[in-house]
C-alpha cells in the first residue's frame, strides 16, 4: 500500500506537466529574418520616392513607397512654405529638421551639398528636395545598394535604391509629367501617379510593404494645420494601390478643403 502511495504522489507531477502542455496553443514559428537586414540594426528604407512643388497652387508634396514597415513614418518631412524632404536607403532622419531649417534661406541644391557634406556616413544615404521656389535636388550616395539613381526634372525630382532597375524612376519621372502636362486633378494626384508607374515597372525588387502620400498647404489641414493631406498605408500586400484608394477617399471625406484648393487654383 505504502508503495502504491509513493507512486502515486510520484506520478502526479508529471501527469500535471503534460497537462500543461496539451494546454497550451502551439507556438507560431518566427519568420526569417529579412536577408536585407543586419541583425541589431534598422532596416534601409530602400525605397523609390518622389518630391514635387506645384507652382499654381504652392503645394509642396511627397510620395513614397517601400519593402519596410511604416516607410511614412521614416522618408517624407515638409513644411508649407518651406519644402518637401525624403530622405531614404540607410536614412538620417536628422536631415528632415536640420534640412528644413536650412531651407529659410538656402534652395533645395545648397541645402542637399550642407546636409551631406557634414555626414560621414553619406556614401549610403539617398535625398531629393524641392524648395518653395520649386528647385529640385537630389543626391545618391555611391554605396546605396544597387540598382540606385535619381532624375532631377522641372519642380521635382524622383530618387530610389535598390530597386528593379532605372526604369522604376524612368518610368516615374514620365508619367510626372505627362500627368501635370494634362492638368488634370492636383499635385497628389500627380504623385500617386508617378509612384504607381514606378510600382508598375517593379519598384523595390525586394517587393511590396508600405507607401505614404504627403501633401503640405497652409493652413489646409484639419484644424489649420498644413498637413492637407497626410495618408500612410503601414503594411499592405499592394501599399500603392491601397494609397491610391485612400486619396479617393480622402476627397470625398474632406470635400471642402479640396474644393478650396480647386476654387484658389483658379484665381
């Protein structure tokens, strides 16, 4: 009896343990880590952008897209009046402020040569600027991974890195101004076109992610601020397209502030 006894209370433990175990869900696996990142670093905002000023209505705008969770979070600063920043591939996002601090007084081609000159690190960083005047400047460092360039055109530039190929930004830069030669819509739609013709030709060759649409206009956001439009899409199997949805949208939930700006346009 004794025996049966130390048995029991033996047993009884270990009955507990494999309860617990049939309990308790099963694990989900971690994914593999993304082969373009470094353990213990942040992600490279590899990424194809474009920045643009539209000299009837004083709209400075930014768009974006990326393989990288919250790429509006990271890439896009503006400011009304001042210009329109993206800084990307390992980005310094000291160069928003300070760059758009510098723009009070210098274009968007000193303020490119001022932020990169003093970065060590500048042979990985990727910029394009667009002042208040609609200069447009951009710079690629020459060890941003392949394949990296920008197009400098009239009140815009398109930059991008690690993408499928240079018709990404070829792509961009022509539907930009097939776009704004027609005229029709705004600068927002101008951006979602050019960054969709950049999605199309294959955009970051690591694939799809996050996009964000910025549009800066005084006081023209809600509550007077100079956000006009600000639309991020944070992770999504098609961002563009997802954006694009979200601009439909945005007209027509803040109607008036895009009649204001039609109605201003014309003047």
């Amino acid at each position: 009896m004794t025996s049966l006894k130390q048995s029991f209370w033996i047993a009884m433990p270990l009955l507990a343990v494999a309860l617990v175990f049939m309990i308790l869900p099963e694990q989900e696996t971690q994914p593999e880590k993304d082969a373009f990142v470094a353990e213990g670093s942040d992600p490279e905002v590899n990424t194809f952008s474009i920045v643009a000023y539209d000299p009837q209505t004083g709209d400075l705008g930014i768009a974006v897209a990326s393989k990288v969770l919250g790429v509006g979070c990271i890439v896009p600063w503006g400011e009304a009046g001042r210009g329109a920043i993206a800084t990307q591939s390992a980005a310094n996002t000291a160069y928003g402020p300070n760059g758009l601090e510098l723009l009070k007084d210098k274009s968007a081609e000193e303020v490119v040569r001022s932020l990169t000159s003093g970065d060590e690190a500048r042979a990985i960083r990727q910029l394009g600027i667009v002042d208040a005047q609609g200069n447009a400047a951009s710079y690629t460092g020459d060890q941003c991974n392949a394949w990296a360039g920008h197009i400098v055109g009239e009140h815009f530039a398109v930059q991008g890195n690690l993408l499928a190929g240079e018709k990404v930004l070829e792509d961009m830069a022509t539907k930009y101004r097939e776009a704004r030669r027609q005229g029709e819509g705004e600068l927002a739609d101008w951006l979602i076109a050019s960054l969709t013709a950049g999605d199309d030709a294959g955009g970051d060759r690591r694939g799809k992610q996050s996009a964000a649409l910025m549009v800066y206009r005084q006081d023209a956001g809600y509550g007077g601020n100079d956000r006009y439009i600000d639309l991020r899409v944070d992770d999504h199997l098609e961002p563009v397209s997802e954006l694009s949805r979200l601009l439909e949208v945005h007209k027509k939930f803040y109607a008036r502030a895009h009649r204001l700006m039609k109605a201003d346009a014309k003047e």
